[in-house]
C-alpha cells in the first residue's frame, strides 16, 4: 500500500503538464510565427517588383533603359528610391508626353497600387529615398510661423514667398505649390526634383518639413489674409508699390495730358 500510495500522482501535477505544454506550444509560435510573417512580407514584396518591372517595361524602359541605367532620352533611375517615383508618378509628370526644359504636372495614368509597384521596383535597383508614411509628412500640430521662416529661407527664392512659383533660367520654373499634397511636398523636399535642391531628414528633419507644409497649406488657404487688396501673385510691398507707382502715375500723366490737349483746343476756339 505505500508503495503504491508513493506511485499516485499529486492532484496538481495534470495542472503542471497542461502549463508546460502551452508553454511548449506559446515557444513553438514564438518560433515560427515571425519567420512565417517574415517569409509572407517578403513573398509579397518579391511580387509588387515582378510587377513593377512588368509596368517598368511597357512605361519607362524605353527612356530610362531596360535595367533603368538611363539613355540619352532618360536619366539612371539606380539609386532614386521609391519616393521619387511616388512623386513623379504620383504627379503625372512620369512617364513624360515630350522632352522639354521641363516636365509639367499632369493627371496620372496609374493607380496607385500600381504606382506603389513600380516604386518597388525601382527601389530595388539601388537604394534611395523612401515613400514617406502618412505620420511623416501630416502637418497637423505643426509650427506654421517656424514653417514660414523655413519656407522664406530654402524656398521662396524659387517658389515665391507664398508658393505661387516663378520663372527660372532657360526655360525652368518653379511650380505652384498651391493644391499639392503633403505626401508630394515631402517628397518633393526628400528627392529634389528636376531644378530643385534636395533637404534630406539628415540636413532638414521631419518636423521642419511638416513645418513647412503647414506653412503652404495655410498661406495659400482662405484663412489667408491680404491685407493690402491685390496680392499679385505674392510678391510683396515693394513690387505691389512699384505696380502702383508705374499705373498708377502713368494714368495721372495720360489724364494731365488730355486735359491740357482739351484746354488749349478750348481757348482757340
């Protein structure tokens, strides 16, 4: 009897096995799991860029090259990352209709699960720029006053101090920055597109950039104000005065000198 009383079970050892095998089990997940998501992200990944080269190849290849080295109709796209071709795509300045000193702005003919598509492509040629997360490029909670400085600083030279654009050298231009979306205003600060310089996160971080495009929503906004009657396109006191000093002087010599024709006509007879 005692030895069989030796061999009984306690009444907590089935609670014991049942801990260790979901302990087991909870190891095995552990495991697996992330190496199984790991394998479906990049199986996914694989297919966006099989894809993208499909699109690549109808729509770019036969400018920036069969392997995007670049011809003498395209430059090298090894190396711009996703973002830029976010942004050129996304614009619809990509693929272009002619070569010119510069390529506009026009409605995109991809979706953007396609153009998503080609930017896994072309990231996957070389590194570069990455297609930025909302979280980046949202200006909600930004600096709008520190985005005007920073906007008057790196920008306005080009784009005017209100983001109305201007004319640059042989053709160029600056574009308006008026209905551009944030994503493409952060993208554009990222790659530097055509003219424009490049403000990585290393030289401008996120928050100066969200700055800024706080900055160009609200001065091109109703919640603008002019003060001075006609903005005229933005260009400030100084060339709004110099307006008004040319027209406006200039129509008080043409009405002085009617008035004096009228007057000497007047007297002869």
């Amino acid at each position: 009897m005692k030895k069989l009383s030796a061999r009984r079970r306690h009444p907590l050892a089935a609670v014991v096995v049942l801990l260790l095998a979901l302990a087991a089990t909870g190891g095995l997940y552990a495991a697996f799991a992330p190496a199984d998501t790991a394998q479906a992200d990049e199986t996914a990944q694989s297919l966006a860029i099989e894809e993208g080269k499909k699109l690549y190849t109808v729509g770019c290849a036969s400018c920036h090259g069969t392997g995007g080295q670049g011809t003498s109709d395209g430059p090298s796209l090894i190396g711009v990352g996703s973002a830029a071709v976010d942004f050129q795509v996304g614009t619809g300045r990509m693929p272009a209709q002619q070569p010119g000193a510069q390529v506009p702005k026009k409605p995109n003919i991809y979706s953007q699960a396609e153009i998503d598509q080609l930017a896994a492509y072309i990231a996957s040629l070389g590194p570069g720029p990455v297609t930025p997360t909302e979280k980046q490029y949202n200006p909600e909670g930004a600096n709008i006053a520190r985005g005007g400085d920073l906007f008057r600083t790196n920008c306005a030279q080009c784009h005017n101090f209100t983001g109305e654009g201007g004319a640059l050298t042989h053709g160029k231009y600056a574009p308006n920055l008026e209905g551009v979306s944030p994503k493409h205003v952060y993208e554009a600060m990222q790659t530097g597109p055509q003219n424009m310089p490049s403000f990585p996160d290393t030289t401008m971080p996120e928050q100066e950039k969200r700055d800024i495009i706080a900055y160009i929503q609200t001065v091109n906004s109703g919640e603008s104000e002019t003060p001075g009657g006609l903005s005229l396109g933005g260009l400030g006191p100084v060339s709004e005065g110099l307006f008004a000093w040319v027209f406006g002087l200039g129509a008080l010599i043409a009405t002085a000198i009617w008035v004096a024709a009228h007057t000497a006509k007047a007297k002869k007879s």
